[in-house]
C-alpha cells in the first residue's frame, strides 16, 4: 500500500484519506496526523528527484536489488546530516521518542484509513504498520557489531533492514556531499534538466509547498484543488 502511494498523484492517494478525514468529526490527533502526511508529500516529492539521481535506479526506473538499498542508506545519510547541520539534540530523533505514541490515536488514524480506503486497507492494517516500524526501528536504529552481523545474515548484503541502521554521525565530508553544500550540479531523472540545489534549498521549497497544503486540513480541498497537485511522492 505505501509503494501504491508512492506511484499515484495526491488526488488519488491523500485526497482519499482528507475526503474521509473532512467527513467526520475533527479529532486533534488525527489532524495532527493528516498535517504530517501532507509534510511527507511535500518533502517526498520535492527531495526524491535528488535522491533518485544520487542513489540510482534500474532501466525501468524501480528499486530493484541493490538501487533499494543505495536508495534507503542515502535517506539514512540525509537524516543524520541533517541533524547535524542544523545542531539538533540527537536525543530527540531517537525512535523511542519519534515514534512514541498512544495506542487510542494510532487506532484512530487506523480506522481514518479503513474508510479512506475500503477495497484495500482493514481498520487494523495500519496500527499493526506502525507497531511494526516501532520494533524494527527501536531494533536497527543504532545496532552495534552483532546485531549488524545478525541483520546481515538475515537480510542478506543490500537488504532494506541493513539499510535502515543510523550511524551516530557521519564524517564531515560526507555530510557535505549528502546535502551538496558545494553545488555541484545533478539532473531530475524525469527530464534531464540540470541543476545545482543544495538539500537545504529542496527542503525550503518543500516549506513553500506546505504553504499551499496546510489549508486542506482545515478546509476540504476541492476536486480542482487535489488535481493541482500531479507530482507523485517520488516527483514524477
């Protein structure tokens, strides 16, 4: 269901769950999560065409064996530099703390996208989701020599698990290069068209994107609305 996600244009993917989310009563916890999906939109689909372009990707344009996992351990990469770059309190992105949350509200949000998508989701798939990620990522966040061999064994030399690991920080070059601080120029995969902008110049234009979004928990955008919005999570 996320990869469907991914590959469709909001007004077919997050305009479903806002029509769902608009037609019942509004629940403080259950906007603040529609306000986060519509954050992941907007940096997905402003930031993908880079990561695409730096981490690769097969002839038919999928994440097949290893450009999967480039793709992930890059993601991984931005995350850490971030942090960095901007002096953040590392404890505060640990899993324990990003991904703590009342069971009450993630069974909420469930149910939003039981009716948001009936032919495809049942009422438990997504708390069941998101109790997986917890473990995983509360396991693989840091994991030390063992658990790395373990993980290795188990998912083999590019799979997505090992992937997922966050170094504690990463060298000061490689956060240079991560963010592309110098510039150096790189291409939308779907055009070709050439360009020289840094991570943190796409994260500003994902804020101005979120401008235009914010309005749609408030208000339930209109069919036109939803459709301004063609560019998949990926940025196609």
């Amino acid at each position: 269901f996320g990869s469907f996600l991914h590959n469709h244009a909001l007004s077919l993917t997050l305009g479903k769950l806002l029509n769902a989310f608009h037609a019942q009563p509004r629940e403080e916890a259950v906007a603040a999560y529609v306000l986060g999906a519509l954050t992941h939109y907007a940096l997905d689909s402003t930031v993908h065409p880079y990561v695409f372009y730096r981490s690769g990707f097969d002839e038919k344009g999928q994440l097949t064996g290893r450009y999967g996992y480039d793709h992930a351990r890059l993601e991984v990469a931005i995350d850490v530099a971030l942090i960095q770059e901007k002096a953040l309190d590392k404890k505060q992105y640990q899993p324990s703390v990003t991904l703590s949350f009342k069971q009450e509200e993630v069974e909420k949000v469930s149910r939003l996208y039981a009716k948001a998508y009936p032919e495809q989701l049942t009422e438990h798939v997504f708390f069941n989701a998101c109790e997986d990620m917890k473990a995983s990522y509360q396991f693989l966040y840091h994991a030390g020599p063992l658990r790395k061999t373990l993980i290795r064994v188990l998912s083999g030399k590019y799979g997505l698990a090992r992937a997922l690991i966050h170094p504690r920080s990463i060298s000061s070059p490689w956060q240079t290069t991560v963010l592309n601080a110098t510039q150096v120029p790189w291409q939308f995969p779907e055009t070709g068209k050439e360009v020289s902008l840094t991570l943190m110049e796409l994260v500003t234009q994902a804020e101005e994107k979120m401008a235009h979004l914010i309005p749609m928990v408030t208000n339930a955008p209109t069919h036109e609305e939803l459709n301004a919005w063609t560019v998949d999570y990926d940025g196609k």
